[in-house]
C-alpha cells in the first residue's frame, strides 16, 4: 500500500503523465488563482508548507501542494490539494478518499455525473477522462495498488 507522500506523488505522476487535461474553474476557485485567493475562495482550507519530497518537478517546471483542503466529494471523504507552480499560480487540483475501497462507489458516482466513458489504463488500473466546460476530470482506480485519485486541471 502507498504511504500518504507516495501517494500524492503518485497521484501528481499519473495527473501529469496522462495526455488530457482536467476541470477549469474548481468549487469557487479559478486557474491561475494565487495560494491566498484560493484560500479565501475555499472555506476550510489550510495553507501547506511542503517538505522538499511533496515537491513535483515535471517537464521543467515544478508544482507545489500549498493548499490542503477536508472535504467529500461525490459523497466520498477524503483530502483536497492543490497544486501551484513556480509563480504561485493554480493548476491542478487533487483529491484522495480517506478511504481507497470508496473508490469503486466514488468512480461510479463520477460516471453518474459525466456520462460513460471508455478507461484507459493497465492491468486492473482504470482511468477515466471527461471533458467538462473545456477542462478535463480525471478519475484513476488502481485497487491492486491501493491507489485512487480524482484530478482537475485546466485545458
């Protein structure tokens, strides 16, 4: 099973691997938004200062979870992040269940909301991809490896 830091760099790897992107304008906050604007745009949220482990680096550029929200999403619980890159600008958010064996009633609750879709993904892993206003939701449910994660991020 992945440790809570391994799964966040694994749920940021998959997040920024795959091709499509994820959801443009998230629960009250904006692409783009500063740490600060998101926090006032999120009630609940907690600033985060990440170790230098929580740190992405991808294709040049380096994304950092400054902002940790509580919450459920689709009725699952779990934990919000959000990711900024070197300028302090939003662009992608993560959420993780508390639970990973919600995923399965998580994921069918996302193709509840966003229609059928055809996964993608290996093995017993299935990702999902929708497009929703010009950005992209994406669902990953990895049960052999005790990973589940729902992204967005702008298109």
């Amino acid at each position: 099973m992945l440790s809570p830091r391994n799964g966040l760099v694994a749920s940021i790897a998959i997040l920024l691997a795959a091709t499509a992107p994820a959801l443009a304008n998230w629960e009250g906050t904006e692409w783009g938004m500063s740490p600060t604007a998101a926090l006032a745009a999120l009630e609940g949220a907690t600033s985060h200062i990440p170790t230098e482990a929580e740190q992405y680096d991808y294709d040049g550029s380096r994304y950092s979870p400054l902002v940790k929200q509580s919450r459920s999403i689709e009725g699952v619980a779990g934990e919000v992040t959000l990711l900024f890159d070197a300028d302090d600008s939003l662009k992608f958010v993560v959420f993780n269940p508390d639970d990973t064996a919600q995923c399965d009633a998580l994921g069918d609750a996302l193709l509840e909301r966003y229609g059928s879709a055809e996964p993608t993904g290996f093995g017993t892993t299935e990702i999902y991809n929708w497009e929703d206003n010009g950005d992209i939701v994406r669902f990953t449910n990895s049960p052999d490896a005790g990973f589940c994660n729902l992204n967005y991020s702008a298109s």
